[in-house]
C-alpha cells in the first residue's frame, strides 16, 4: 500500500481509464480475474494492511428508515443540487446525466453536510473553515437532529474497524469547537454541538449512477464508511482496483480508502440512497491534529484489528 499510495498522483481522480489500467497492470491484484463477494468480507493487503470492510445486512431495519426518512427531509436541497452537464459549475458528482428519477417517490440529488470545510481551493492556513451551506438555514439543526443515530452507528464501526482514525477523527471534531469560538466563525460552534459523528462531512446521494473514480482529497490511510438504503435491486459496488464486486443490497455498509481504492455503483432499479461519512486532511491541517497510519490485522492473542504507529 505504501507504494502504491507513492505511485499515486497528488488529485488523482480515477476516471482515467489508459491511467488505471496502468496501475492494474503495476499493482496486479492476484485474483486471476473478477471475485464477486456477498457475505461480509474483510480484504487484506500482503503486508497485513486492511483495504475493505464488507458488512452486508449492517444496518437494522430501524435504521434504514431513519436514513431514508431524513433524506425525505432534504427534498428541496437535493432537487436543487443537480445541474446541467453543460453548465460550467458541474462536478460529474451533481451532473443531471447520471441522475434518475427512480420509482418518482424519492428526489435524486447530492449534497454535502458538513459543520466545518473548506470551499474546494480554500484551504489552510489563508482561509477558514465554514459551515456547509445545507446546514445554514433555518432546517440545519432538523437535519442534524435526524441524521445522529446513524451518525453515531457510522462512528461505532470506525471504532472498530480502524480505531486510530476514530481517535483522530474524533480529536479533531473536539479542537474545532473551541477554535470555531475563538475565530468567532458563523454557525459553527453551535452545529459542531450538535453534530454527532467523529467523521467531519457526510455526503448524501439519491438516485445517482457513480462512475469509476477516487476520492483524492482524502488519505490513503483513512477509511470512508458508506452505507446504501432504499428500495431497489441489482445493485453492484464495482472496485477494479481490487478485481472484486460487492453485491450492494439495501442495509449494506461499506468500509475502504475512497483514495487507494478506485470504486463505483452503476444505475439500479428502483429508489436507492448512499450516506458517505469522511473526512478530509485540510480540516485536520487546520486543528493541527496528526495523522497516523494504515489499519493493520493482528494475529494471535491480540485485538484483530491495529494501525501502524505513524507514516
């Protein structure tokens, strides 16, 4: 992992296809072709670095109604967010053309909820962190009072699934508030009170095909925790990178480095959500809170899951 996160340009977004094949044909994944995975998997590198964390059936019925009820609650937000692909404003990410109206019941779209990031360009130390434009207004602490329970389930399984990112994550959640009071920011102490994840943004997507790509403001090191809900079928996580496909039912929870791992979801049938919880290395420049390594296996008598030390 070490060298491939090295073989990795700074920005490296994934969509380039002659790019990717490239890097399969560098770092060979050793399948001997395409492994299809439906019960819950944990996917290891051979110096012992964990790459994925497969739960499918993660998330309680209870839940699943939870996340899609506070989606339901964002209609107006999500319906606003996508944009023509002509527009010169479009991230593929909002881009109309990979947007579907589903069953009509739920709006597509894709937002981001955070109670401190940085505008993309804006980064530390000459800028500031601001509160996410769909906490803002009046709604914000609705939405933050309907998305805590999955929220803190998100945390949980970080806690075990990479417990050195769960402290960091959580360091930096508490060195934002006294910070945000001092700086006098808009907003943002009070969401930060009520915000109950360790993770600093979460991304809310409805009804939306995900092309191949990677995440590359994040780090190699840190795990993105996905979650897919709704009432649809079919449903693939596609991961070249690693020659494996994920079968993505409702309740699934997806565990990996959005940055190591080049990953996608193609269109379904039906009505189909994704919780993304992340974090993001410029915030964590700002509240000076140090990073540390890859999530490790342990063997043995000891806890089967550490990280290396730093670096």
């Amino acid at each position: 992992m070490v060298r491939y996160n090295e073989a990795l340009a700074q920005g490296e977004s994934g969509i380039n296809n002659e790019r990717e094949e490239s890097l399969l044909r560098r770092f060979p994944p050793g399948n001997g072709g395409t492994v299809y995975l439906e019960r819950p998997a944990v996917v290891v590198a051979s110096e012992g670095t964990i790459v994925l964390w497969y739960l499918p059936g993660a998330l309680s019925s209870k839940t699943q109604t939870e996340i899609w009820d506070a989606t339901m609650e964002m209609e107006q937000l999500l319906k606003r967010s996508i944009i023509a692909a002509g527009d010169g404003r479009a991230h593929w990410r909002c881009q109309d053309e990979y947007f579907s109206p589903g069953t009509g019941e739920l709006p597509a779209g894709c937002i981001n909820v955070a109670p401190a990031w940085f505008q993309l360009g804006h980064n530390p130390p000459k800028y500031h962190p601001q509160v996410s434009a769909s906490l803002q207004g009046p709604t914000g602490d609705r939405y933050l009072n309907s998305i805590a329970r999955p929220a803190v389930i998100a945390s949980a399984a970080l806690r075990v699934m990479h417990p050195r990112q769960y402290w960091e994550g959580l360091t930096n959640i508490l060195a934002l508030g006294p910070i945000a009071t001092d700086m006098q920011l808009h907003q943002m102490p009070e969401k930060l009170g009520r915000w109950a994840s360790v993770f600093c943004a979460l991304s809310v997507i409805s009804n939306r095909e995900t092309p191949l790509h990677r995440d590359a403001l994040s780090r190699m090191q840190w795990f993105d925790v996905l979650t897919s809900v709704g009432r649809y079928s079919h449903a693939r996580m596609l991961l070249p990178s690693l020659e494996i496909d994920l079968r993505y039912d409702p309740g699934v929870m997806v565990a990996m480095s959005g940055r190591a791992v080049r990953h996608g979801v193609h269109k379904v049938d039906g009505d189909r959500i994704c919780w993304a919880w992340y974090m993001r290395d410029n915030v964590h420049d700002f509240t000076k809170t140090p990073r540390g390594g890859f999530a490790k296996l342990k063997t043995g008598d000891d806890e089967a899951v550490s990280e290396s030390v730093m670096d």
